[in-house]
C-alpha cells in the first residue's frame, strides 16, 4: 500500500533541510522552465479511454495470426499452458528478487533451479540470476572483461555477424568508459566464416573477444582455433548463444569461453512485441567476484535444512558501490521462473526434440526455397541451424509487405542493419512451423516475386 | 587490540613499517576485528606500478562487506603478497606479520611523519568507540 507522507511530516522534513516550502527546492530551475504549459488533450473518462486504446492496439498483430519466419533474435516458439498458468501464481508474480530475499525461499529456490539449468544446458561453471536480456547479458560481459583487467586492456573486439542490436547495447554500456573501444564489426570486417579479420586483431590490450553461436546470420561456426588463439594473448571470449540451438550442438563450455551469453526468450517466453525477455549470463568459477547481478546458493539453516541465500553479494553495487563491475542489483525473475517451467516440462528428450525439429524444418525450408527461380542461399556451404539467409529476386521489404497478404511474415531484411546485404532474407522456422506452411511460404514467396 | 609499536598509521586503518629503503604494509588488528572474517582479497595493483598515497592497493572482502586497502605513502610497488589470495583468512589471523600485502620502495621517507604512533592510533579508536 502506498502511504503519502503527512502535512506535518512533509513540515518537518523541509524544517531539517532547511527550507520553508517545497517550492523552494525548485530555485534553481529558471522561473519559466518550472510549470511549463503542456498541450494535453481534454481527460477522458475511463470509458473513453478503453476505447482509444482498443483502437491503437487494433494496429498491431500478433505473430500468431501469421505464418512467422521472422526470428533474428526473437523465435515463435511453443509454449505449454501450463508456463503461463504457474508464472500467474499469485506466490511467484513479481519480476524481481524481493528486497528481504531470504523471507521467500520458494523464489530463492526457483531462482537456484533456473542457475542449475543454465549451467547444464551451457556447460559453464556459474549462471546468475539473470538480466534483462540478451543485449544486456553480452554488454556486462564487456563490463566484466573490463573490470577483470582493471581498465589495463581496452579493446572489446566484436565480429560484424554478432546481432546488431548487441553491438548496439555493448557500445552504450561502455560510452563514457575511458579508452575502452568497441570495434572490429566494420563494413570492411566482413564476415567470412574463416574469421581470419578477427582473428588478426586480437592483441594484448583486447579485453574481450564477443562472437555468436549460432551467428546472426544462423551459421553454426568453429570458434575452436579463434578462443585458443584470444586466450594466448591473454584476452577473455565472450559467447553470445541461442539456447534451443544447444539442444543440438556443442555447449559454450566446451569450447572454453570464459563467457556464455544468450536471451532466454526461445524458452517459454511470448514475443510479445520485443519484452520482457530473459538474459542468460554463464561463467568460469574464476570471475564469479565480477559477476554482475544476483546470485542465490544453496545452504542450510540453523536446524540443518536445507535453505538458500542471495551469494557474495559483497561483489553487487549496494556494498561495493563505485567498484563494483555493475550497477544491475536485480534479476529478470519471473521470465527466469517462465524458462526454469519451459524446461523442465520439457525434459532434457522434450527439448533436444524442439532444436531436432527446428534444424530439420529449417533445412527443408532452405532448400525448398533456393530451387526458386531467382533466389539461393547466401552461405551454402556453411551449416546453419534454424535460421539462414537467402538472397532474393527483389527488395525483401517489398517482398515481406506482400507476403502480409498472404498472411505470411516474412524473413528479417537484412538489409536494416547490413548496407551491403541489399535483397537478403533471413529465414527463421520453429518447431510450430509445419511442412504445409512451409510448402505454402515457397508458393508465396514465388507468387510475390511474379506480382 | 594489538597495537604494536614501531609501524606507522594511517587513519584508513593501514599499518606501514619500515625494513630499510622499503616499507611493509597491511592492516590493521583494528581493522579486521571491524571486518569480520575475510573471504577474499582481489589486488589493484602489480609490482612496479608506481602509486601516490591515498591510492587503493586492493579491496578486501568480508562476510559482511567490502572496503579498500590504500597507500599510507608514496612509492613503487616491490612486492605483493599473493598467498593471501588461498587464505586470506591470514589477514584475520596475523594482520601485522604474516597478513602484510604489499611492499613497497618510499618515494619521500618524510612521507611517513605525518602518520600517526601505536599510542595516537590507539587514541583514535578509543575515540571512534565512542
């Protein structure tokens, strides 16, 4: 509930700091920037109001009104009711850890369980308790490879196949940090599979080498020789994953990288528009005093139960304040609580099913779709999950607006984000997707093309 | 507490002592009863790094928090203690011998004068107590 303060308190409060009124605090804003006139609409009644917004949601879609082969970052995936009916549960709907933590031991432990799940599906030592999501999760892998080096390496080298949106995020976590540059993800960087660009500017001051696995583009490549290599200059790796495509392939630990990232909204979480999402962050045991974010372990009580307890927290920005790798003091709690169900009902079978499903269907889609006349694949020879690029007869956003019609929606236009990927698609398909709708996507994508 | 006579110290609760042209320091007994039990000390600095006083030389982490360890004096780092880092425990257990961090060469040995006594130190934390 919330409870405003009183006359007499707010009398008193003002009567410590030293004023008279409230007003008074605001001096220092020039008399004309204090009450500046907003030009407001009349207030509506809630009547009204309900109608408005029905109107401007109307303008929206939902993914599942459509045939979606839209991923690039997002995927349709399916999610089982009984996600949505636990995550409602008055015990759990809250998207934080609660502020007196240890009082709620079933989120603590639901929390615990989501930790355990990501260390397993990556291979890697320690998970937090998550962050917003995957753009985020990759930027305070830049933060801690920093914070590691103490501001003595200053390079956070990125390759140009790594989600935009991430680069994005990563250069706006580090704005303002002094010397550090995010960089090597340049037009002229290209994103040859071989990755020799990248390979050769790794040197001693890179804090940080950040790849993507499956990249942006969906290819599934060979970091072997590029983390052997950033580890001999001393540089750490970060690994920005999708976690239905480690259903299938080699976990992010395997492959020694001191970082796996990814976002977590392929497990159990709608689209819903772009949020929430999830932010899984996944380390080697030696960072864990740089780890941002909570972190719950398991213990036991004073009568020797069993109990969980928010960890190390002497690392998080409340106790160490300005030398702390982070600001983040929280977790994305109930989207973690929404994957921690997705998993586990589907078991280690269920979910090794789903990736199964979405390489088979994908590939089917690949190659129904570049024996058109007009399109082929942008990567033949390179392995792909569930996502891959096809090169098309036309602008793929005048494509895409007339697959609408067909009540299609099509690939992600590359050419949004990549200036030189002019008449690039990228083609996403989830298990949801069935052979016929793939079948009917190449009748579309043919008829369009003809128009 | 022991105090013991003979170092030099600092108001951030850092002891330095003197071993010819270099100078040991750590902290103080004082100081990690106020910790608690330390579970980890993380380093800031490496050996030849020249540092000013008032810098911090590593952040030590207790149960209950996490405080900076600074320079009492001016210098260039000779040595650090890394055991410390597989039993900080030591700091608990030893502070003024074994529990030491850092040594390091004085730029200006005068530095030092302006630091308190084991009998001003002693003074001053009977005053914080209250």
């Amino acid at each position: 509930m919330f409870t405003p303060h009183t006359k007499n308190e707010i009398k008193e409060m003002l009567k410590v700091i030293g004023v008279d009124t409230i007003e008074d605090l605001f001096e220092k804003v020039p008399e004309k920037h204090r009450f500046p006139e907003l030009d407001l609409p009349e207030p509506l009644t809630e009547m009204e109001l309900a109608v408005e917004l029905n109107e401007i949601s109307s303008a929206n879609a939902p993914a599942d009104d459509f045939i979606s082969f839209l991923g690039a970052g997002a995927y349709n995936h399916y999610i089982p009711a009984a996600v949505d009916m636990l995550l409602r549960r008055g015990e759990f709907y809250t998207a934080y850890t609660p502020y007196q933590p240890e009082i709620s031991q079933g989120t603590l432990q639901s929390i615990f369980e989501f930790q355990s799940l990501m260390t397993e599906l990556t291979g890697m030592d320690v998970s937090n308790a998550s962050h917003y999501d995957g753009a985020t999760a990759a930027a305070e892998a830049a933060n801690l490879a920093y914070h590691f080096f103490r501001g003595k390496r200053n390079k956070i080298l990125v390759t140009r196949a790594v989600h935009p949106q991430y680069r994005e995020t990563i250069r706006t976590y580090m704005y303002g940090l002094e010397d550090v540059v995010v960089f090597g993800d340049e037009e002229q960087a290209g994103f040859s599979p071989d990755l020799q660009n990248t390979l050769d500017q790794i040197d001693n001051n890179t804090a940080l080498v950040v790849v993507q696995y499956p990249d942006f583009f969906g290819r599934i490549l060979d970091y072997t020789k590029l983390i052997e290599i950033a580890h001999a200059r001393g540089a750490l790796v970060c690994m920005v994953f999708n976690p239905t495509a480690l259903g299938l392939l080699k976990p992010p630990g395997e492959f020694d990288v001191d970082i796996a990232v990814g976002d977590g909204q392929p497990l159990g979480i709608p689209l819903s528009f772009g949020g929430p999402y999830l932010g899984i962050f996944t380390i080697k045991e030696k960072y864990v005093r740089k780890l941002a974010g909570r972190l719950v372990g398991e213990t036991v009580d004073e009568e020797g139960q069993r109990a969980y307890v928010l960890t190390l927290t002497a690392r998080e920005q409340h106790i160490r304040r300005e030398k702390s790798t982070s600001n983040i003091c929280t977790n994305q709690g109930l989207m973690a609580l929404a994957a921690t169900v997705y998993l586990s009902l589907l078991g280690k079978k269920g979910f090794k099913q789903v990736a199964n499903l979405c390489y088979q269907k994908a590939h089917y889609a690949a190659q129904k779709i570049s024996k058109l006349e007009g399109f082929e694949l942008a990567f033949p020879d390179t392995p792909f999950f569930h996502e891959f690029v096809i090169k098309t007869p036309k602008p793929v956003f005048e494509m895409n607006f007339h697959l609408q019609n067909h009540w299609v929606l099509g690939g992600y236009d590359l050419n949004q984000a990549y200036p030189e990927l002019e008449h690039h698609m990228l083609v996403a398909v989830t298990e949801k997707i069935s052979k016929q709708d793939i079948d009917d996507f190449v009748l579309a994508l043919q008829e369009v093309t003809n128009d | 507490m022991n105090t013991p006579k003979g170092l030099k110290y600092a108001k951030t609760d850092e002891w330095i002592k003197v071993e010819g042209d270099q100078a040991v320091i750590g902290i103080t007994d004082y100081a990690q009863d106020q910790l608690s039990d330390v579970v980890f000390i993380e380093f800031l600095i490496d050996e030849d790094d020249q540092v000013s006083k008032g810098d911090a030389l590593a952040t030590v982490e207790s149960v209950k928090a996490a405080s900076d360890v600074n320079f009492p004096a001016s210098g260039t780092v000779t040595a650090i203690n890394e055991a410390l880092i597989d039993e900080p425990e030591v700091i608990n257990n030893d502070p003024y011998e074994d529990g030491w961090m850092v040594k390091i060469k004085l730029d200006d040995p005068s530095e030092l004068e302006n630091l308190m006594d084991a009998g001003d130190y002693e003074s001053y934390n009977e005053e914080r107590e209250g």
